[in-house]
C-alpha cells in the first residue's frame, strides 16, 4: 500500500468501505466527500470516491474521479478499468473500449478488463471479439466467475469455431457433438435422459472445475425484444400495466416433475411454430407464485395462442402424458396479483389501459434515456440443440428437484453437482412465501 494511504485515518477508511458494502452509498459518499478535502492527491481515495459515485449512478461525477486518480498516478490499472466502465454507463463505447485497453496494456493479466471489454463486443453481438476477450479473461484468472457466465451466455447465440484450448469452449463444442438421440418424434424414456446426461457429466467434470451457474430458465429465442425489463420497471415503479403488455398472450404449460420439464425442453428445443414464437422453460422461483415447473410461449393474440395448443398437445400427451396443463393467459402473474382478472383471457375487458397510466410510462422511457446505457444488447436468434448453458440450467433444475423433495430426477440421473444459486434462491423464495 502506498505510504500516503498508511498514513490515512485508516477508522475513516474502514468505515466508508463498511457503508460502501453494506451498500448504504449515500452516506459512503458524503464521509469519501469530506476525506478528499482533507487528503489530495491519494488516488486509492479517488478510485474508491469513483467506485462510490458508480453505484449512485452518478456516471459523470464517476468520470470525473477516476480520471483524477489517474491523474495521480498514470499506471493506476483499476481506475482505467473502472473509467471504462463509467464510460460504458454514459454510452460512450470508443472511451471505454480506450480505457480498457488502456487498463489491459499496464496489465496484461488483468481480468477485469479483458472481461468488460468482452462484454462491450458482446453488446453489440461482435461475438468473434468478444469471444477472445472472454478467453483471456478466464486465461489469467480461470475462477473468473463473471467471465465463465458471460461466455457460456453468449454461446446460446454463437458456436466459437477457433478457441478449443479454452475448456468452456470445449465442453461446449463436445455437448453439441455427442451421438443425439433423443427426439420428439418417438416417446423420450428415462433410460435415454440417464444415458444422455451420464455423457454430458462426463463432459463437464473434464472440462470445468466450477460449476456455478446463475440462470434457471431455458429460452429460444427469435431475434425479437420483448423488452420485458422495462415493462417490469413501470409496474415495480408505479404499480401500473404497461400498454404493451395488454397484448401479451402466453401459452402457459403447467407440470409436476422435473423430468417433464427436461421433456417439456426438448420439445421446444425441436418444434417448429408458424411464427417462430419465443419460447422458455424454467423453474418457479418467485415468492407468491404458485407452482413449480413451467414453459410459456409468447403470442400476439388468443387465436395464435390456441393455434400453439393444438400443435403442442400432441407432443405433450406423446411425451409428457399425463399431469399437465396448458392453458391460456394474459400477461405476468405479478399483473394479475395486483389487477385480478388481468390474466384472464375469457373477458379481456376485465382490467382494461388506464388513460393516465401513459404518463408513467413516458417518466419511465425518460428515466431509461437518461439512464444507463451498458447492457443494450442486440437480440438475436438461440441457437438449437443442447449446449453447455442449457446443460447447467438443467443441473439447476435438478438441484431445485432435490430441494423441494420432487424424487422423480432420481429416474434419470444418480448425479447431481451442487448449485449455492438454487439453494440460496429456494431459501429466499421459502422466507418470503
């Protein structure tokens, strides 16, 4: 530590960093405030003030610090990583893309950049670049948790073709290439799934040392935004329904084991809808909703939405059987909590778009402007087949199995790698119900 920084109040120090992860950063940044009136010149103090401003939101003001701190000291590799980030809040890619290269030249090893880098190229669907800036990143650093996320991520939307030295790349390409026969044509038994994931575990326990991955949904998708973020952020902000979603129909698949929602994924892996529809299985982690596995399919109107069940409902009573439900709906159930009979497609006009909801919704679209511009990511189409972030997801749905007690994996698996995420959103979903 720099000699400036020893001869610090270190109880001042101690104290803003405490507020800072206790993530009261308002009050961490009125103390960070007043030591920099005392103390200049310290760029640790600047890059912590700038890491404070960050979480704020306060992105020029992050700017502004981090570029003192290197002002201080021009070989201060994290605060040009952390002045890139600020940038990519601000929408300023050239800034940031120079300050992490910047951050990347002082250190050739450092992660961090190689992995925001990454994940400016991953943005803006430049996967090739964002591919080896990924690699890198879990090359210097292979516990690089965020690194092996956004990688894996990335490989629903593209098949890296030249980086098989990386053993997540690896594990990928070797999923895509085992002997498949598993197929929605014939019934799907429990002695294929077992044979099926007994060769992806293999694959996995070669390649990949850890196995922490944060996702329970499974989704196809077609290119097209749903923009279901922003949709959510009008009804959490001002608890109202956006316009769009009054034309949100979803096909809504109910069931009560594990190995029919790995069923339920295989048949939305291979079917063909008329409309390309966006489809998603997954597992239900949000306290106060009912029920435990699910698949949606997203539709524009009741009609296509019927048309779905027929198409689907052979291939459900083929493969599936018997205890499931499709049914027809409206829009999120957090909607319907807070507007009953939202969701009910029998009389549309039972929650009908407020007039003056459109004011809200124009605050949020200003709020969204003025907002963060990091994350806006092109949208493209999934890729089909098995991959290794689908073979994860279903390794957390395994874990989910186990939690709540649903015995039915034990039919298609003696093998389960432990996930803290799922145990650690059952816990949370338990506490709150």
């Amino acid at each position: 530590m720099n000699l400036k920084i020893k001869n610090l109040d270190k109880l001042e120090i101690d104290k803003i960093v405490h507020l800072y992860k206790q993530k009261k950063f308002d009050d961490a940044l009125i103390l960070s405030n007043k030591l920099l009136k005392k103390e200049k010149n310290i760029p640790f103090l600047f890059n912590l003030n700038g890491l404070i401003n960050l979480s704020l939101e306060n992105w020029e003001n992050s700017v502004q610090v981090f570029q003192q701190a290197i002002d201080c000291d021009d070989k201060f590799v994290e605060a040009y990583n952390n002045l890139g980030i600020a940038y990519s809040h601000l929408g300023k890619e050239d800034k940031a893309k120079e300050n992490y290269n910047k951050a990347i030249e002082i250190k050739k090893d450092y992660s961090n950049a190689y992995n925001n880098l990454a994940t400016h190229y991953d943005d803006l669907g430049k996967y090739d670049q964002a591919v080896k800036n990924y690699v890198n990143a879990l090359k210097f650093n292979s516990d690089h948790l965020q690194a092996q996320n956004n990688l894996i991520h990335l490989m629903n939307f593209f098949n890296p073709e030249n980086d098989e030295n990386n053993s997540i790349i690896r594990a990928n390409h070797d999923i895509k290439n085992i002997d498949f026969k598993i197929s929605i044509i014939n019934k799907i038994s429990s002695r294929e799934l077992n044979d099926y994931l007994t060769k992806c575990n293999q694959i996995l326990k070669k390649n990949l040392k850890n196995l922490s991955f944060f996702d329970s949904q499974i989704h196809r998708r077609n290119g097209f935004n749903l923009n279901c973020d922003r949709h959510h952020k009008a009804f959490n902000k001002f608890k109202i329904i956006p316009k769009y979603c009054f034309g949100c129909i979803k096909v809504q698949i109910d069931l009560t084991t594990v190995v029919q929602l790995l069923k339920l994924y295989f048949i939305f892996d291979q079917i063909n809808f008329p409309n390309d529809n966006i489809r998603k299985s997954f597992i239900e982690l949000r306290p106060g909703i009912p029920g435990t596995y699910k698949g949606l399919v997203y539709c524009e109107s009741v009609e296509e939405a019927q048309k779905i069940i027929d198409i689907l409902e052979p291939y459900m009573t083929k493969l599936i059987e018997k205890n499931f439900n499709l049914s027809i709906k409206r829009g999120c159930t957090e909607f319907d909590i807070e507007f009953p009979g939202y969701k009910d497609v029998k009389n549309l006009k039972n929650v009908l778009y407020q007039d003056d909801w459109i004011q809200s919704e124009k605050l949020i679209d200003e709020e969204i402007l003025n907002g963060s511009k990091k994350g806006k990511k092109v949208f493209n189409r999934s890729l089909k087949g098995v991959g290794l972030s689908d073979l994860l997801t279903i390794h957390n749905w395994l874990n989910y199995a186990k939690l709540i007690k649903d015995e039915s994996y034990k039919d298609i698996t003696n093998e389960i790698f432990f996930s803290e995420y799922i145990f650690q959103a059952v816990k949370r979903r338990d506490n709150q119900n």
